[in-house]
C-alpha cells in the first residue's frame, strides 16, 4: 500500500466562536478522523482555533479561474445593487 | 526555517516570446498580483517553484535531525520541551511546503522520492554535525536567523500558497531564534568551560551560517528570472549582508568573537566588511560530501521504511471503517 492511497484533506479552523471556520492549508490522511488529529497537531500548535473542519480534497468543487471573468462580468456592470449608487438629497435622514 | 539559494539554473523554458497569455501573466506579477494554483503560468515559473519550495520543505524535514540528536540530552526538563517544540514546528514547516508544492501538480509520493533518491537538494547547513548542547543555540542563533532573513520576503512572494506558508514558518521562526539565543546568552555567562563551548559552536557554524544564503551575486547569474516574476525579492548578498550586520551586535553582546579575521565596521559603505567565504566546502557540501550528508539521508530513509507497517495499517484500518460504515 503506497502513501498516495491517503487523500488529501482541506482544513478549515474557526479561530473563536462567532467566527466562520476559514481554510488554513491542506495534509494527506487516511481517513476523516486521523485528517482531524494531524490538523490538530499541525494547524492549532498555539491556539488557533477553538473548532476543525476536514473536507477531502476531491469533494470540493470550484470554479475555473480562466473561466472567471465571464463568471463575475455580470456582477460588474450592476452597480445599481451598491447603495452608494443612489442619490440621498440634503435634509434626508435615516435612508 | 530553511530556504537555501541552491542556485540551480531556473527553468528558462523555451518562451514564445511575446504570447499574449505570457504577457498577461507578467502583468499580473508587475501589479502586484497573487499567482494562485488553478491559474495559467508558464512552465519554467512552475516549475522554478516546485524546485524551490520542495527544496525549502526538505530542509525543514532534514533540518530536524541535528536537533533531534540532542532532545533526549537538552539539560533541564525546560529545554527539552522547548527543543521538543521547536522541532515539532520544524516538521510543520515541511508539512506546510509539501502542501504548497502539490498544489503546482508534484505528488507528495514523487517529493519523498526525490528526497530520499539524493535527486532534491536540501540546505547544505544540515549536513553539519551538532557536537555538543551549544551547538543547539548557536542553530537556533544563527541558522533560523539566517532562515528568517531568507523567508521574509518570501511572505510576498508572487505565488500565493508559497507566501502564505511562509506567513505562518515566519510567525513561528522567532521563537526559534530567541530560544537560540538564551542558550547562547546563559553559556558565555556561565563558568570558562561553558563560554569554550559557546565560542567553540560560534566557531563551527558562523561559515555555514553565511553560506546558506546560497553563492555569490557574481556566480548567481539565474537570480534575474526569479526577480523578475516575485518569487525573490532581494540577492543572496544582499540578505547575506543584511545577516552579518545585524548579528555580529548580538556576538559582541555575548561576548563572543566572530571566527573572521576579516570583520571590520565599513564606516562609508554603513555595513560591516567579512571575510571570504570557502565556496569550495559550499559546493562539496551541495554535492553530498559534508560531514554528515549520508548520515541525514540513511535517518530519513531508515525512518520512511520503519514507518511504512504505519501507513498501510492507517489505510487498512480506513478501509475497514468504510466498509463497516457501509454495511451499518
Ligand atoms: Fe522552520
Ligand atoms: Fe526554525
């Protein structure tokens, strides 16, 4: 059985409650548990977080940076969604 | 800790010149822009980064055995859990580079290989002997102050995973160095033995120390591509100058004199003048005769084989949870 047979794991740490769980790096495991004990010792050596998570790798699907400006082009030219767009004339409070 | 300038020719690939995907590229890294895995990048890019940071990952993993000699003999329980610590980071420090290596396309497998084959180099610091406990703070001294100068640029190099793993190596490299130091500092005001033995381990590892920022600007001539696309930031002498000047202070503070008998404060240049180094033994080193290349390379190699029953029992027993997951 070679090495390659452990997957790789993605590893996310929420750093104290109230926060999201944030990806802090990647390690090779064989399974959920043992990718949650090498996290452990690997990512919270001081304290970083306060919660794992471990998501294998090839779970995880992602969108293709060449793909990337026609995914978010149309989000650019819609600035109407920013409330900075609308005029707030002078004497108007609370808007 | 460690990246070394090995200096070996980055992969100037044969570029089409002026293509427009190269072009867009190079524009990214002028603007400042991060490289992530997923994106387009020329292949000698690719592959001057595999090199180098697997080259930086193997020195962290090789780098743990000169310590590692002298945990079950640190003096005190104290010590010994601070070595213990330091190098526990060490093996983080390689797990890290491993991990951002892979993300360039190299299996963890084909980077154990080219370790264990001699066909990856490592830094050539490691292929010194640690003789006796002052040994531990002259590396913690003067090693990871030599690796801290070397990595904190590398915190903005060009590539994304590279420069965010070496934002958490630097965070956790300054506790190395202050580690190194207080053994340093207690040895030279401790009784005339101790201070031999502090000035004797200063003696051995200064040279070593400066070699690490790899050959000279003059024999360095693939530094330019490097430069060019971010991945460095400043030239082995500059870094190396950088090194001398802040810590011949700190030798000075100790007590301690510099085995260089070259060493002068350089009043017009602001910088301090030193001796040259012996290229020589630099590249005897890199080319596996040093003290103790073979030795670093049998541990490895011993502790990859006695693992091996480890890790096919780890897979065995995943498996069997799986299928028992799946008949549940
Ligand atoms: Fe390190
Ligand atoms: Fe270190």
């Amino acid at each position: 059985m070679k090495k390659e047979d452990w997957p790789l794991f993605e590893i996310f740490i929420r750093s104290r409650s109230g926060l999201s769980h944030r990806h802090v790096g990647s390690l090779h495991a064989a399974d959920a548990s043992m990718a949650l004990d090498h996290a452990r010792d690997l990512y919270t050596r001081r304290g970083e977080g306060v919660s794992l998570w471990a998501v294998e790798s090839r779970n995880i699907a992602a969108s293709d940076p060449a793909e990337s400006s026609a995914l978010f082009e149309p989000a650019e030219d819609k600035i109407y969604r920013h409330p900075t767009f609308y005029e707030v004339p002078e004497g108007v409070e609370n808007l | 800790m460690y990246t070394q300038g090995l200096d070996q020719k980055p992969d100037t690939e044969k570029q089409v010149d002026g293509t427009e995907q190269l072009v867009r590229f190079q524009a990214r890294i002028d603007a400042d822009e991060k490289i992530e895995p997923k994106d387009w990048m020329p292949d000698g890019y690719r592959k001057t980064l595999i090199r180098q940071i697997s080259q930086h990952a193997h020195s962290e993993i090789v780098g743990m055995l000169p310590e590692g000699n002298w945990i079950t003999r640190a003096p005190t329980l104290r010590r010994k859990a601070i070595l213990l610590a330091k190098v526990q980071d060490e093996a983080g420090h390689g797990l890290y580079l491993y991990s951002a290596t892979e993300t360039l396309g190299v299996s963890r497998d084909q980077l154990t290989e080219q370790l264990l084959t001699g066909k990856a180099k490592y830094s050539s610091i490691f292929n010194y002997p640690t003789l006796s406990w002052a040994d531990i703070g002259a590396i913690g001294w003067l090693v990871d102050g030599a690796a801290i100068m070397n990595q904190i640029p590398l915190c903005r190099c060009s590539y994304g995973p590279y420069a965010r793993a070496m934002v958490r190596v630097c965070k956790e490299e300054s506790f190395h160095q202050r580690q190194g130091f207080e053994i340093m500092l207690e040895l030279s005001r401790g009784s005339d033995a101790q201070r031999r033995m502090a000035q004797d381990a200063l003696n051995r590892w200064w040279w070593p120390s400066l070699m690490m920022f790899g050959p000279s600007d003059v024999d360095s001539k693939h530094s330019a591509q490097s430069m060019a696309w971010k991945i460095k930031r400043f030239s082995n002498d500059e870094l190396r100058q950088k090194f001398v000047d802040v810590t011949v202070p700190q030798a000075e503070f100790l007590g301690l004199t510099m085995p260089d008998t070259d060493l002068d404060w350089n009043e017009s240049r602001g910088h301090y003048d030193f001796g040259e180094i012996d290229w020589q033994e630099f590249y005897e080193v890199l080319k596996g005769n040093g003290p103790c290349n073979r030795e670093r390379l049998a541990a490895r190699q011993s502790a990859h084989d006695d693992g091996a029953w480890v890790r096919t029992a780890a897979v065995a027993y995943a498996q069997k949870q799986k299928r028992r997951c799946q008949a549940a």
